[in-house]
C-alpha cells in the first residue's frame, strides 16, 4: 500500500478524494490536513460519522513528506503553491487541484496572481489523462485541469483538425454550485441560485484562456474562445455546449468514437447528453452533431470528480504504476 495524504480535507473536492481513497485498494489515507487542523475526519463531513474515524492536523509541509509518498493538494489556487513549493523538495508527489501549475506563466499571473514557484511550474504534467496518460506516468507533479476546461476540452479536441480554427469557438457551459466551492457567496446563496438560471464572468472567466492555451499546445491553433457559464440549481454536474464552424463534411460521432476508441472512461453518446449520468462518476459523456457547416458538441461531467477528484486519482493511480481504473467510481447517483 502507498501512503498519500490531502490537504484541504474539509472542502468538497477533498471529501470525494477521502471517500475514493478509503475504498481504494492501492492507496492507504495516512495523512489528511486543514488550514487549523485539530479535528477529526467525521467532525468535519458528518456523513462519515460511524464510518471511519481519522485525525486532521493543521497543514505543514514537513509532516506532509514524512506521511505519504503522495499528497493531493485540494487548496485554493496560492495556497497550493506554497506547500508544493516545499514538497518537490522532499521528493513527495503531488497532485494539485488548483490553477497554479495549469497555465503557462505569463497567462497564470495574468489571469491569477504573482507565481511563487516558477522553478518548478515547468515540470507540471497537465493532468487531462486522455491526452497527457505518458507525462503523467513520468510527473513528480501533475496539474489537475479545471472543471470546465476538461468538459470542454475532451469534447473539441478531436474536432480541431475538421474546424476552422480562424472562426470563433463558443462554449456554453452550466455548473452545479458545488464548482464555487463550499464557501458561501450572495451568488451561490439558495435564494439565488433554487429555480434560477444566470450567466456569470461571461466572456472573461478564468478557464477561457486555460481552454485556449492547451488547444494552442495540442494543435498548435491560436484560437478565439468565447466561454460563458453559467450557475444552474444543482449540486453537481456540468453541461457543455461547444458552436464551432466545421470546414468540411464529416460525421461527428464516427469521429468521437475512433478517437476515443481506447478510452474507457469517455462515453460517446448517440443524442445530447445530462448531468444526472455521469453524476457520482468519472465518466465524460460526449455527443456531437453537424448542419451544414455548424458543429454542436455536447459534453457532461460531473465537476467533483471527473472535474477534480477522480481525475486526481486517476491521475495518482499512473504516477503510481497502477491501473488508471483503480478504485474509480463508475456508478452514477441515478434516479
Ligand atoms: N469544486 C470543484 O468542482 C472544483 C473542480 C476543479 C478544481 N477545483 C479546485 O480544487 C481546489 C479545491 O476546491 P474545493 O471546491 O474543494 O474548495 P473548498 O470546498 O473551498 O475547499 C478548500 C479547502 O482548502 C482548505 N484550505 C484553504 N487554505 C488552506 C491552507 N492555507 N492550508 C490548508 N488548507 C487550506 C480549506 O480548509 P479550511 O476548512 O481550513 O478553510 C478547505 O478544506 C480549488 O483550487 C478549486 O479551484 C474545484
């Protein structure tokens, strides 16, 4: 068994980290950790009273390297460079859930903050398993994708050769609020957000330039991405709708499934897909059609895991050697 730890236990993506990793049959939870610690796992998510009882320290890199070969950091973006920072020193691997090792520098301190670590920012592994599964197995240290990003990505990218990459890329996507994080704001207040639907960050969210710079990577297209979510009255899940302008015929979901052919968790669907089947899943279910010249695909994660969690651990489970479907949920909270 291989010791990991988190840190962040107490928010939602490190909760779905505990709950995998408690039935995990390679990884033993030996370290979980909070900005104040002195707790208990059970205190925090009481859903677990009766469950198991563990210990949660207050966080600290030094007792972090001593605990666990591997550590997922389920902080906010900063926060998480400060510990990986210290952590690549003592050799402990990381998987980061925030934005700090995603971007490129320059679009990192654009769109977030000064970069504390760029000594090592080089050395990430984008953690989108379908297309990095090599840098990863290989990475001392492994960015984790944004939510967004990764519903969005997994559904154009292999459309990118079909398109006309010099016309514009919409991407309409919806969230449930559990994507904002556990703590509260007028925005993901329940007056605001039960029986209501509303656009937020339209045309300048964060994950935009994150979508356009690894499409750039992969495909070297500089594309003009135009992304707006939205927040819709759920807990989980995410919907996105691509628009983009095919340059010749094609048949969109031969293309899905060739493309993904070796992928077993990318599901391609044969009409437009929900949140409620990949839901409680690591499944990214995908559906595509085409009129004329207009491409609609259509993709479904559910944020905390695919988005986060689960492709954390997948992503865990190959700089390990292990299986990537270790210990990976596939049932969908379904009705
Ligand atoms: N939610 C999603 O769907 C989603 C999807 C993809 C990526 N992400 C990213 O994943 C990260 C975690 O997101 P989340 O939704 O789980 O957030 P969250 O619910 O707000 O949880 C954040 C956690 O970080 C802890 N924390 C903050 N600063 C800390 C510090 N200096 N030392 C130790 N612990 C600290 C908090 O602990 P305290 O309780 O002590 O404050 C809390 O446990 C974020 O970077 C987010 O952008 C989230």
């Amino acid at each position: 068994m291989i010791k990991v730890g988190i840190v962040g236990a107490s928010g939602y993506t490190g909760l779905e980290l505990v709950k995998m990793l408690l039935n995990h049959p390679g990884f033993e939870l030996s370290y979980l950790a909070t900005t104040t610690g002195n707790t208990t796992i059970e205190a925090l998510h009481p859903s677990l009273v009766d469950v198991v009882t563990l210990p949660v320290e207050e966080a600290d890199a030094v007792r972090v390297a001593e605990s666990c070969e591997l550590v997922f950091l389920a902080l906010p973006h900063k926060a998480s460079m400060g510990f990986a920072r210290k952590l690549m020193e003592y050799g402990t691997k990381i998987v980061d859930l925030s934005a700090d090792y995603r971007l490129e520098l320059e679009t990192y301190e654009k769109y977030y903050c000064e970069h504390e670590d760029t000594e090592h920012l080089d050395e990430a592994a984008y953690g989108l398993i379908e297309y990095y599964r090599d840098e990863i197995k290989q990475a001392s240290l492994v960015a984790g994708p944004g939510c967004y990003p990764t519903a969005t990505l997994l559904g154009i990218l292999p459309f990118i050769p079909y398109i006309d990459t010099s016309a514009p890329l919409f991407v309409d996507a919806k969230s449930g609020v559990s994507g904002a994080g556990k703590k509260l704001s007028e925005t993901t207040h329940f007056v605001t957000v039960n029986d209501n639907i509303f656009a937020y960050n339209a045309l300048k969210h964060r994950h935009e330039p994150e979508i356009a710079e690894k499409i750039e990577k992969m495909y070297g297209a500089k594309m003009n991405v135009n992304f707006v979510p939205h927040l819709i009255p759920a807990t989980r899940g995410e919907l996105v709708s691509v628009y983009a302008t095919l340059k010749q015929d094609i048949d969109p979901l031969e293309i899905l499934k060739k493309h993904y052919a070796d992928d077993r968790f990318i599901r391609i669907r044969e009409k437009p897909v929900d949140i409620k089947s990949t839901a409680g899943t690591h499944f990214c279910d995908i559906y595509a059609a085409s009129s004329g010249n207009a491409l609609f695909v259509n993709s479904a994660i559910d944020n905390l895991l695919r988005g986060a969690s689960s492709q954390a651990l997948v992503a865990a489970n190959l700089m390990c050697g292990y299986d990537e479907g270790m210990g990976i949920p596939t049932i969908a909270y379904v009705p």
